[in-house]
C-alpha cells in the first residue's frame, strides 16, 4: 500500500492514493517502555526518545544517520544519510538535555543546525539558521530507505529509461514524464508530505516558511522516488522560477514525524505548532511567541465571491499569509516577527491590493475593513471578448492542470497548436495556458466585431503569469497591423514552464489597436495573431516562453 496526504492551511482535508485515515491512527508519541535520553556510540550521539523512535546523528557531519521506529530503519538510500543539502561536512556537533528535551546542535561556518526531541514523541523537531551564502542549505533531505515505501504519485518521480531535459526530467515508457520539480501543490496548499504503508507513517511536517522566499503560491520540490529510496524535503530556500530574493535567519521548526499509518497529529501543523519548550534552548536566533506580533482585518470589501482572497505579508526579512474568510474577508496573520510589511491582497494569485502594516512584538495589529478599488481589478473592465480569467493563474485553459506535475511533451497534453473562434463557449479551454516561440508562436484568434465597434479604436489586454528566456507577446490584426514588440517585465531567470511552475511576476500587455485595422464588414472574422517574440532561449519547450492569465478586447 502507498499514499501521501496534505492538509492545507484552509482547513479542508486532501488524501492522495491509500488515505491516512484508513491506514491508522495518528500518533504524535505515546510512552513506552523504553527510556527517555541520549547516548554516545564513538561515532554518532543516540537519541532514545522513550516512545518507539531512536535516532543518530553523525559527531563529525551532523548528519542524520539512523531513524529506527518500532524496530525498523527507515534512514537511508543510496548509502547517503539525511542531511542539510547534500551533506554539510565537517561540523562542531554538541547535545545537551533539559528537563524532557534533547537538542543536538550542529554548526558549520555561519550555520547553525539542531535535532530536538521530546520525551514520549515519536517525532524529531529540526531548526536550520542560514546566515549568509557563505554555505550552500537550501533543503534538508530525509532520505528513506529502498522498500519502505512505494509510491508513484504525480508530485514523485522516478528514474524513468529516456532523460528529456537537463538531467531532472524524465519520460516514462508509456510516454507520461516524472521530475523531482513536478510538485503540484502551492505551499500554502499543505502542511506536510510523506508516506504510509503497512501501518506505519513517516511525514516531513513543514515549517511556516516565513524565512523562505516566494510567498503562499510558490511551488518547490516535496518528495521523489528513486530506486535507490525515496526522498522527502523541508525546502529552506528554491532558486527555481523564484521571484524573491533569499531570506536568511532561523527557519523551522519543521518535524520529521512517525505514526501509526496515519496523518501527523495536527497539533504539528505549522500555525498550530507551539514550542514554549524551547524558548530556553538557546537556539540561534529563535524568536519565542512573546516577541511575535498579529495582523487582523475586520474584512475586506468589493471582493469577487467567485474567488479566494489571500492577504500576504512581506519584507526581505519574512514572510507570512493567511486566508480571507469568504463571507466577509475577515482574516487574521499570526506569529509575524516585528517590523513593517508590505500588504498584498491577492483575488486567486493576482495581486488586487496593497499597503504598508507594521508589526510590534506581542501586539496586535487592526485594520479597519479593506475596501477593494474596481480599477485594481482588469475583470472589472467592459470587454468585447474576453479569454480566460483575471485571477493571476492559467487556470481553465488547455493544459493548465497537468503542467503543474507533468513536462509539456508528456503524453497526456492536448496539442499544443490549434487556433480559436470567439463565439462558441469553449475558447478558454481551446486556447493554450502556455506560448512559446519555436512550439505554438502565431496562434490566431477570430472574432466579428458589430459596425459600431469597427469603426472604433480598441485596447487588447494580454495577462501573463510568468516567463521564461524573456518570451513575451507581440500581435499582429488582419495582418495589416502590428504591434511594436514590447519591453520584457522583470521574470524569473531559471526554467518554469517546464518545471511544473507557471507562476512568476504577473504583468497585463496593453495594445492599443487603431480604428483601421479592423475589417468593416461585419460578417468578416478579424484575425489576432500572438506572435512571441525574444532573442533568447533555445529550441523546443525550452524556447522563449510565456504562461497565459487572461486576454480581452475591450469595448
């Protein structure tokens, strides 16, 4: 049996393959025979945390180098151990105990690393404190031994005969495509991601990202399969299609966690996660709930109920964001370190609003109700025709969903080519999420305008979500009129279209169509052509690209 399971910040419940429901209860750490306490080996300190876990972690590296719960390793595969990266090397490695706690630490240049366990819990709590890019953590990996587990979900990959791209992208025999990057889930979309088979669960419970970059819809690698053994990660910082600068300071906790088969307890969840226990630890740079502060709005007016709002905050120290209530917008934003953030209120992914809120320790911050201005909003505009929604994602159009765990040549994608008729109801899930200039550039769109319309100058909107090699849109009508080629905005440097990634800065084209290009006679189809247009980018999917958000004639 295999299966994964997440749980989202809104409360609702998702189960990917065997549900953790059915596998068992969830434990969080029940007492057992065994004695609460540490050991040295020669080689490794040995932490028995007087449930059914006993782990090691490597005196020289730091590493994590034995999970045994209930009898069985579970660490390993590929003879490598779990670890920061790929294994951070020579470190000063030290433990200490207080009371019903053990924490080991580990330091290594400016980084600074702890294990902590807590008597009677089946789980380990792991803080990483990256102070500069003096060294290279952006990941912790927990590497699980071969068997234990067997899964082949959409968000996993494994080693498949035929590489496509780079050397992280693969196809399977039966043409479908697995890569490490194929997570499908938005952060804010779980709270953890792992494996349950044969009644036990193991888990990687995330922290509440704030020292992390990208925001509450930034996808990363979770979880892979190889033949060697499967991984699962706490990502601390992804370059990949990554919008933000890195963040530095004290990320976590984050928890490995084992249970009978089931979820992890949801008292581990990150916003539910308290730690008083360790606010005396004396771990670098841990901020305790009293030096936390809180954002609250009353609510937020003149939102679309046909989307979820999410308000975020940010400055390049952190991040955080929560969901707005949908019956009045009502939303709260806890455990924010004091400073000032910016204020972002996103319709779906598309930033709609923002402010400047300042946050003090142990306090809470009110704000009176957000009112929402129509013209932030490009749905608000009358419109001829409109394709696709204004909602910061390719949602809705023609291979949307897949890209998000699956390479644009998988087998499973409609074809990337095909033009689209204004008129007949289906033009959104016709149209392309994605553009690129070697595989669909030229795309044409047909639509009648009425004598009235014609004889009238238009503007023509293109949203884009993200880009890749500076892919951006130029068009041309009737073929007697054409854009000039616009100005590239500022888009993540790396793949994204191809790497399960669609989101990025969003930007809205404007093209300002003169009167004469349109044709007078009414019972004529104009053509828009999309042409994209860049001097960069190579052949293929990897040519100069761009993801769709939403694209309209105004009247």
């Amino acid at each position: 049996m295999s299966g994964s399971a997440h749980r989202p910040v809104g409360r609702r419940t998702f189960v990917l393959a065997a549900t953790a429901a059915a596998a068992g209860t969830a434990l969080s750490g029940t007492a057992r025979a065994a004695a609460f306490g540490w050991s040295d080996d020669g080689s490794n300190y040995v932490v028995d945390t007087g449930a059914q876990l006993v782990f090691k972690v490597s005196k020289s590296t730091g590493d994590l180098t034995s999970l045994v719960y209930r009898g069985t390793e579970y660490q390993g595969y590929g003879g490598m151990n779990s670890h920061i990266e790929s294994g951070l090397g020579a470190s000063t490695v030290g433990i200490s105990q207080s009371g019903s706690t053990i924490l080991v630490s580990v330091t290594h240049g400016t980084l600074k690393h702890y294990y902590a366990a807590r008597s009677g819990e089946n789980n380990v709590y792991l803080w990483t404190n990256k102070a500069d890019t003096s060294v290279s953590a952006t990941r912790y990996i927990v590497r699980v031994k071969k068997g234990a587990f067997l899964n082949d979900e959409p968000d996993s990959y494994t080693y498949a005969p035929t590489t496509i791209e780079a050397s992280d992208v693969f196809r399977k025999s039966d043409g479908q495509t697995r890569s490490k990057h194929y997570s499908k889930r938005r952060v804010m979309d779980y709270d953890y991601v792992g494996w349950s088979a044969g009644g036990v669960g193991l888990w990687v419970v995330r922290s509440n990202h704030e020292k992390a970059s990208g925001g509450p819809f930034y996808r990363s690698l979770l979880r892979h399969q190889s033949a060697d053994g499967g991984g699962l990660y706490e990502i601390l910082y992804y370059g990949q299609n990554q919008t933000e600068s890195q963040r530095f300071g004290l990320q976590g906790p984050y928890v490995i966690a084992f249970t009978d088969g089931g979820a992890p307890s949801s008292a581990l969840f990150p916003g539910t996660l308290t730690t008083p226990w360790a606010d005396s630890l004396g771990i670098s740079g841990y901020v305790p709930a009293s030096g936390r502060g809180k954002v609250a709005g009353v609510g937020i007016s003149g939102r679309n109920s046909a989307y979820p709002y999410t308000v975020g905050l940010a400055n390049s120290a952190a991040q955080y964001w929560g969901s707005a209530r949908s019956s009045d917008g009502y939303f709260s934003v806890g455990g924010v370190l004091p400073g000032t953030y910016t204020l972002t209120v996103f319709k779906g992914e598309l930033a709609v609003y923002t402010s400047s809120v300042s946050v003090s320790a142990g306090g809470t911050t009110t704000l009176n109700t957000i009112a929402l201005p129509s013209s932030n909003d490009p749905a608000s505009a009358s419109a001829i025709w409109r394709i696709g929604d204004w909602n910061g994602t390719p949602g809705g159009f023609k291979n949307a969903d897949l890209m998000t765990y699956a390479h644009p040549s998988d087998v499973r994608a409609a074809s990337w080519t095909g033009n689209v008729v204004i008129g007949g109801g289906g033009e959104t899930a016709a149209f392309p999420c994605y553009l690129w200039k070697d595989v669909n550039s030229g795309l044409l769109v047909y639509f009648r305008l009425t004598a009235a319309q014609a004889a009238a100058a238009h503007t023509l909107r293109i949203g884009v979500t993200t880009a890749y090699a500076n892919g951006r849109p130029q068009i041309t009508v009737n073929d007697t009129w054409t854009s000039a080629v616009p100005s590239p905005p500022t888009q993540p440097n790396t793949r994204s279209l191809t790497n399960g990634s669609y989101r990025g800065n969003n930007h809205t084209f404007t093209y300002s169509v003169p009167a004469s290009a349109w044709k007078t006679d009414t019972s004529q189809y104009n053509v828009l052509r999309i042409d994209v247009v860049s001097g960069s980018g190579a052949t293929g999917f990897l040519s100069a690209g761009t993801a769709i958000d939403a694209l309209d004639l105004l009247a």
